[in-house]
C-alpha cells in the first residue's frame, strides 16, 4: 500500500547559520575562492528550503479551508497565524549569515 494518505513526515529542526565567505572587495577576487562558492551554493539550498516551507504551510492553509468549508474563519485560525508568520518575515525565514556588511543583505 502507499503512503499517500498517511500524514506528513516533518521536521522542527532549526539550524544555525552557515559558515560564510564574501568577495574581497567590490570587484575583486574571494580571497577562499572554494569557501565563496561553497556558501552561495548553501544559500542557494536555504533559499530552495523557505520556498518549499511556504509552499506546504499555504497547502495546509487550503486544506483547512477545503475541509472547514464556512467555519473557516473561526477554525483555521492557527494555521493562517503560522502561515502569515513566515510569509511576513525577511527574505521569507531563509536563513541567512552574518554579512560584512548589512546593507548587502537586501532580499535573494
């Protein structure tokens, strides 16, 4: 049998930021060219991972407003918190790491 209708196996781990490595100037060269890449490419998956976590708490948003029917104003009412909560946030929860220079940190 599939476990098509079983519930959802999630995770509530938290992770902490990433070891991370800027350019050496404006124009310049990286001064750990592989240490560079290797922390776009985890800020890329981070990235790829808040996508996906707002893709399944807006899925279980329309769950419940297709299983309340009417109620679900009164009934959704946590799961439409969750969902506001991390849409809201900067950069929708990605996690990011400590820049240099905050200024750079302006969105994905």
């Amino acid at each position: 049998m599939t476990d098509m209708y079983d519930p959802p196996k999630t995770t509530q781990v938290q992770l902490p930021a990433y070891k991370h490595s800027e350019r050496g100037s404006e124009r310049g060269r990286a001064q750990d060219p592989v240490q560079y890449i290797l922390a776009a490419e985890q800020r890329a998956r981070e990235r790829q991972i808040a996508y996906e976590t707002v893709r399944l708490l807006r899925q279980d948003v329309i769950e419940c407003y297709r299983k309340e029917g009417v109620n679900h104003y009164d009934n959704c009412v946590a799961v439409n918190k969750r969902y506001y909560d991390v849409v809201v946030k900067n950069d929708v929860g990605q996690v990011q790491p400590p820049w240099a220079n905050p200024a750079k940190n302006v969105g994905f």
